[in-house]
C-alpha cells in the first residue's frame, strides 16, 4: 500500500553481552515502563529479577486440570464398569466382575487415573502456556526490524513498546542510550 | 563467574569446546536443514522408503489373509508381534528419560542429545503402537478399544491390562509429542529467522507461532518445560510398568512375577540408551557434529547403559532365585528348562529347543556392556557401536524370551507347542524399522536435530552474572559503565 501511514510501534536497542542487557533491563525496570521486554536467543536466567518480573504461575492451571483428569476417569470407569443407569442416553453400564473382584474395585482404576491426569495436566500446560505467552501471533510489529534476526541467533534485544504510558520518542530513547546499546531503532508499524 | 558455570575446583569442564560460540552453534545445527542432503542421506532415505512400502505390502497381505499368515498359533496367542510393541515402545523411553528425567536432575549434557532422543520416542512409539493396531488383523475395529457411547451399550473393560495398555500408550505418544514440540518452537524460530526465501520462511514461521524470545515468554515456557518434566517422569515409568502388566498379571510361569514393573522399565532405558547411540553416531559423522556431540557425551551414556546393564542383569538372575526358592515346578520347569536348557528336568535328558534365544539376550545384555567398565571403551566410537547394536538384538530377545519361551511349554504337557516365525512376521519386524527410518530421516533433515536454544544456554557467561552487577552498581561513580565481560 502506497499511501498506508506509519506510526511509531516500539524502540528495539541491541546488546552484544548477557551482563549488558541484564543491566540495561534494571535501568528500564527502575525508569517505571510496563509494557517493554527482552529478547534473547535462549532462555537467560537472572533476567526475572532484572525485569522484576512477578513468578509465572501457570502450574496451578496444570494441577487444576490434572486433578479434572482424574475425576474423569473415576466417573468413566465408574459409570461404564460399575453401574447399569443410563444417564443422558448415551448407553447404559455395565457391572463387570472380572477376577472375582467387585465391580467398582479401585486398585484397577488407578493406571487410567493415572494416565487421564496426565493427559489434561499436559493439555493444560500446552494451551494456559500459548494462552498466557498469546501466541500464536505471527504478525508483530518488531519483525519489521531486520536486525531483529540476530534475536534468535546470538544478539540480545531490549524492546519498549509504544503502548506504553511512559513511552516518549525522545526520552525513551535518550534512556535506552544511556544502558550503552550497540544499536537503536525506532520499529514502525503501518496503521490501517 | 555466573552459578552455572563450570566449577573449576570440582575439575568441571566447559561441555563444549573452548571458544565456541553462540552463532556457531546455530550454523552448525541450522545448516544441516539448510545444505544440500549428503549423499548418503538419499541412499538411506530411499533404502528405508522401500522397506517401509514392503511392510505396507505385509500389512495389505495380513488385512486380506487374516492373523493366520503370522506363526502364532495355540499355544503361543503372542509372539512376534507383542515382542516388537514391547521392544519399540522401551526404545522409545530412553528419549522420554533424556529429556524429562535427566533435566529434573540438572543434567545439562543432555542438551545435545535431548531433541534427538524426543524424536526417537515419537517414532518408536508410533512402530511400537502398529503392532496392537494391527494384530487382530481387523484395525478397522479398534475404535472399540476408546469409550465411545454405542447402540450396544458395550463398554470396555477397564480391569484389563490391555485396556490400561492403551491409555498408557495414546498419553504417552501424545504427551511426548507435545513436550517434543513445545521444545522446538525456539528453534523453528531460528531457522524462520535465517531462511532465505519465501517458503521456507512460511513453513517455519508457522511452526514458531511468533516466537519473538521474548523475556516474558521464557518466563512461562521455561516453568511449562519443567511441568512437562516432572509429568513424562512418572509417566515413562508408569507405561512400561503398565506393559509389564500385561504379563505380570497373568498366572502363565515366567510372567506371574512381582518384580516385572522395574525390570521392564529398566531394560526399556538400557535398550533406548543403546538406539540413541546407535543413530547418535552415525548422525554425528554424516552431518559432523561433532563439536556438539562430543566423547564426553558419548562417555556419560555408556556410564548409564552400564548402570542399566547391571541392574537387568541383576532382574535376570533374582528371576532364577525365586524360581528356584519358590519350589514351583511350572516356574522350574520354565527357567531352567525353557530359558537355560538343562535337560535333567526333561524325562528323555533333552536341552529346551529355544536355549540359544536366553544365552543370546545374556550375552548382548550383561556381558557385552561390560566393557564400559574401561574408560577406553567408554571412548572408542567403534566399540560403542558394536556394543549398542550388541544390545538391542539382545533386549528383542529378552521380550522374545519372556514371551514364547513361557507359553510354548506350560502347565499341560498336552497342550505344549512350539513356535516358528513365518515370512509375514520378519517383514512386518524389518518393515517397521522402514517406518521409523523413513520418519527419522525426514526429522535430522527438516527440523534441528539438536536444541539449538538449550545448548546455547550451557555456553560459559550465557547468563548475566547478577551478583557482579549489583558490586558494580553500587559503587557511586561507576554506575551506568558498562560490567566488564568474563
């Protein structure tokens, strides 16, 4: 589009060192910014205290949901081996007494409890993870940026997004000059 | 020095070799999906392409014939095929313990070999799920293995072994799957990021969902990764223990025994141990990886097949004191008569017909790994790879051991048997490894073979050393200078 105007989207500032970008990341946590982050090729330990960011608590979606797999597979092999009611007309039971062994006996019922919790715990982690990350998002304005590449190779980036209520052209650059990036860009996104 | 550097006073060692960097890891991992195939990629790949369409044409033969054109008839109702299912599935835990097990123990060599081990799980446990598929020679059928409300009102039997069998194997495949994928997505990134043109760009792309490395998300992946940890943990342990219990819970002599559930789980790491390393070598010198996969590597999963070399070995032998102590002559009759072949037991003085079969597994299984008693065969790549093919012909025949030798001759004299493979069955055998090759090829040349993110991870001064920054920022003048680098 020949005539799509462009707005600023987000300053992206490079570092070449894991000690820098952890370093610049406090001054960009301490300057009061919410809506920034930092990119890096590999997951950086350390960087949470440099973010200040709040511990991750997507277990609780796993357990949650590990606890549903198993009451699940209580009621399924319940209903199926245990009883002969129809519920919701979708076929009645049927009480099984295989070895002698009453119909609703729990020793047997522990392998596939066992297994349907892991099953949603692991469904839950994969789905609350994109969920919480929001991906899938293909489309986002720092893949603009060509020198953004670098971000899965071996370079380490500082983003600070212009949704931001702190945000200012010339003062969050003059901050992000002051944390001694090798590089600066202004990422523009097209408006539509 | 950051907390995870090596520690020099314990005598650790950088895992990598000096001075390699960040970028030339992802060269040396990216460009494998990037080059041109070696030549001998083609020659296995087609090699392995035609004997996965052989199987296709034993699988066609066995649908139209029906079960009757595989060996197994009364009183052997399992044989080759529940001996491939339980041998592709313990391959496949090797993969699950890499990369679950050996992370929750902070095991950071595994970082080379982990993405590797994944894909082979996935693999060897779709070959390993074929067989149950497929034996009743009916597979239209087996919907009816899943709970699914019918006009019959009929339900599975959750009692069943068999029945826990399939929830074990369809949660461990899936899991596996998605442990295998969510490690992947930093990778693909990479490769989107360094793609060339249009296509490949896409394709990648849309298998990285966006992945922008961002702090924020490792955040969340990082704690994702370690639940996906700490749930394939048990599960590994779990299936092969629920494997074992298609046999443990029976009363057929040589299966009705209590230490199955470890001796399997054991034997399935040894036996996926002894693959990984197998295919680990021969990928290490097709695609010369190694400055990734170094000796040092190969070293510490020599030390585990011995560790698990040991500990079968040990299963085997407690075997033979509990037939022995329990006075049993059905149990007798099977160890030492089916297995060891002494025909003192036999009124007419004659060796059991299958002897070899146990001499062979103990040959391949505790003798042979013995040699990684000795750090020069812990270091030689030829005798490492004798000693892991050694072992997985050895851990088939334990399964073919346990299996026919127990049934073939059991309580009644009347009703003993013998068992023959037909040609049926060595295809069907073969041909799943033409599936699992097939498969792995297409893995080592699309997508990275190695976590490119997690070996990135391991370098000396990955991680910003906080303690350092903090000294330095809090003597006045020198705050805003840089942290000197290590």
């Amino acid at each position: 589009m020949a005539n799509a105007t462009k707005k600023p989207a987000l300053y992206l500032a490079e570092y070449e060192t894991p000690n820098a970008i952890a370093q610049a990341a406090m001054k960009v946590r301490d300057a009061g910014y919410k809506n920034w982050d930092c990119h890096t090729p590999y997951a950086m330990h350390g960087m949470d205290e440099a973010m200040g960011l709040k511990p991750t608590r997507i277990g609780v979606l796993s357990f949650i949901f590990g606890m549903l797999g198993v009451a699940i597979a209580v009621a399924l092999i319940q209903y199926t081996n245990a009883f002969d009611f129809d519920l919701l007309n979708i076929g009645a039971g049927y009480p099984l007494i295989v070895g002698g062994k009453p119909p609703g006996a729990f020793p047997s019922m522990v392998p596939i409890m066992f297994e349907l919790g892991i099953l949603l715990c692991g469904f839950a982690t994969l789905f609350g993870l994109l969920g919480i990350i929001k991906l899938p998002m293909h489309n986002h304005p720092i893949f603009a940026s060509d020198r953004f590449e670098a971000a899965t190779d071996d370079k380490y980036f500082i983003s600070i997004e212009a949704g931001d209520q702190k945000f200012d052209l010339d003062r969050t650059r003059a901050l992000l000059e002051a944390t001694n990036p090798t590089y600066i860009e202004l990422v523009e996104a097209e408006v539509l | 020095m950051s907390y995870d550097a090596p520690i020099k006073e314990l005598g650790e060692t950088s895992l990598l070799p000096e001075g390699t960097t960040a970028n030339d890891i992802t060269e040396t991992i990216a460009g494998v999906t990037e080059n041109a195939a070696p030549r001998g990629w083609w020659f296995l790949f087609l090699l392995s392409l035609s004997v996965l369409g052989a199987m296709t044409a034993a699988l066609a033969y066995l649908f139209v014939q029906g079960v009757g054109v595989w060996g197994n008839n009364a009183p052997i109702y399992w044989a080759w095929d529940i001996t491939n299912f339980v041998w592709w599935i313990g391959i496949g835990h090797a993969g699950t313990l890499i990369s679950a097990i050996l992370f929750l123990f902070r095991q950071k060599w595994r970082t080379s070999i982990n993405r590797f081990a994944e894909a082979m799980t996935v693999f060897a446990v779709l070959c390993a799920g074929l067989f149950p598929a497929i034996h009743t020679g009916r597979p239209w059928f087996d919907y009816y293995l899943f709970p699914l409300p019918n006009q019959m009102d009929m339900w599975p039997n959750f009692k069943s072994p068999l029945m826990w069998d399939v929830f074990a194997v369809s949660t461990y495949l899936t899991i596996s799957v998605i442990f295998w994928y969510v490690g992947l997505i930093p990778d693909f990134a990479t490769l989107r990021d360094r793609s060339k043109n249009l296509t490949r760009k896409r394709i990648y792309g849309f298998f990285a969902l966006g992945w922008r490395g961002a702090h924020r998300h490792w955040q969340h992946y990082e704690r994702a990764y370690l639940i996906f940890a700490g749930i394939s943990t048990p599960l590994v342990l779990s299936v092969h223990s629920v494997v074992s219990f298609d046999f443990a819970t029976s009363v057929v002599p040589g299966w009705h025994t209590t230490i199955f559930p470890p001796y399997f789980v054991a034997g399935a790491v040894f036996s996926g141990f002894a693959l990984v390393m197998t295919l680990m070598l021969i990928c290490r010198s097709i695609f010369k990886l190694q400055n990734i996969v170094t000796i040092r590597h190969l070293d510490l999963m020599n030390k585990f097949m011995l560790g698990t070399a040991l500990l079968v070995g040990y299963a085997y032998a407690m075997e033979f004191f509990i037939a022995w102590y329990s006075s049993n002559p059905y149990e007798q009759w099977v160890f030492f008569h089916n297995r060891l072949g002494w025909g003192q037991l036999d009124s007419k003085g004659n060796w059991g017909p299958l002897w070899w079969a146990y001499y062979a597994m103990v040959f391949c299984n505790v003798i042979v790994p013995q040699v990684f008693w000795f750090k020069r065969a812990r270091t030689s790549v030829p005798i490492m790879l004798i000693a892991s093919v050694l072992i997985n012909i050895g851990m088939w025949f334990e399964r073919f051991v346990i299996i026919v030798t127990s049934t073939y001759q059991d309580f009644l004299p009347s009703s003993w048997g013998m068992f023959h493979p037909t040609a049926i069955d060595i295809l069907t055998y073969l041909g799943t490894f033409g599936l699992f090759f097939t498969l792995f090829l297409l893995f080592v040349r699309w997508i990275p073979m190695i976590a490119i993110a997690e070996v990135k991870g391991n370098l000396p001064g990955a991680h910003p050393d906080m303690h350092a920054i903090q000294a330095h920022d809090e003597a006045p003048d020198a705050v805003g200078a840089p942290v000197p680098a290590e």
